[in-house]
C-alpha cells in the first residue's frame, strides 16, 4: 500500500475561467496559473506522483515551459496515472479538501466527484469531494485544495481476489464433504427386520 499527500494554491484573477476538477464552474474569476490554474487537479497529480516517489508536478512540467501554457490539467494528471501504473500500483480511493470562499462548492460536489472520478477512472464512492471556507485567514481571494491518496500493489489486489476465489471453491468442498461423512442421516425409511423367533420352528 501507498499513501500520497498533494497541495495547490492559486489566486483568482478577472478575465479567465473557473475550472476546478476539470468542470467549468460559472464564476466572475478564474485562477491564475501558467496553465488552466485547476487547483483540484494539480493537488491530485501531486498526490499521485508522491505516493509513488516520482517527484510533483513541476518535474513534469514546468511552468517555464511555454508547452504548457493554458494546457488543460487533465493532461497532468494523466501522466501522473501513467507513473502509478508504471509503479505496479492502482487507485483505492482519494479524498480532497477544497479551501475557498466562493464560488459555493456544495452544490455542485456530486457533479465535481463524478467529473474527478471519470478523469481517474475509478468509481465516483471512491473520490471524496470536502469544502471549506477560509474563515479568519484572510484568503478570500484564493483557492486552496488538499488531496491524500492511497493506493494498492496491482499484484496485490490480484492476489487477493485468487485468495477469495480459492476459499470461496474450499467452502463449497467442505460443505459437499461434511454432509457425505460428518452429517446425521436419517435411516427409518429404509426398515429394520425382527429379530428371529426360536420359538416359532413352525
């Protein structure tokens, strides 16, 4: 097993779109960022490549790299998956914390946690999608996002379900023999002759 830890900021700026989890939120402001500033994303790819010692980010693309300007992140974060992979790993579940003032994330968590999961291709009850407001820490103008990861040997989980398999087939046997060798029968049915009678030579 393998655990990853990611972190991202960024400010919001007038003029670009808001794309948080790689959904387009309606919103006044974007983030600012070399690329489409999705803190969610970014947060995520991190904890993906730490967890499997492969560096952040920034190793992969950095912001000085004019490639990548405005890319989407959904470009990172597949490369993050290709490492993971490639490290013999695969996703159990992940949980993130957003950190903003606004826009509301509320209603829009399931649409988000939907979106989040179709990127990583897992299932949408194993993304945890959490929001937080910023309240006394003078951070009304950013947006901040947290995202832990764990994740399981393929071999693992391979052996694992053969494991399950195995005892499910040694259940059955087990069963089949206790009621050939171990269980009760009942024998009424088939008779008992009486015992013989000397008395009776007629």
């Amino acid at each position: 097993m393998r655990i990853g830890y990611g972190f991202d900021s960024h400010a919001f700026k007038p003029g670009v779109p808001l794309v948080i989890g790689g959904l387009a939120i309606e919103h006044s402001e974007g983030l600012a960022g070399h690329s489409d500033g999705d803190v969610l994303l970014h947060a995520i790819t991190d904890a993906l490549l730490g967890a499997v010692s492969a560096g952040d980010i920034g190793t992969f693309f950095p912001p000085s790299d004019p490639r990548w300007k405005g890319a989407a992140s959904s470009v990172f974060l597949q490369t993050a998956l290709e490492e993971v992979a490639t490290a013999g790993y695969k996703i159990v579940n992940i949980d993130t914390v957003l950190v903003l003032a606004k826009p509301k994330i509320v209603p829009i968590a399931g649409e988000l946690r939907e979106r989040v999961a179709e990127l990583l291709g897992v299932k949408p009850g194993e993304v945890g999608i959490k929001a937080k407001t910023p309240e006394g820490l003078n951070q009304d103008h950013v947006a901040v996002a947290h995202a832990t990861v764990l994740l399981e040997s393929v071999g693992l989980a391979e052996s694992s379900a053969r494991m399950v398999a195995t005892a499910d087939v040694e259940d059955e046997i087990d069963q089949v023999v206790k009621g050939l060798v171990g269980g009760s029968r009942d024998v009424s049915a088939l008779g008992r002759k009486p015992a013989f009678d000397t008395d009776d030579l007629t």
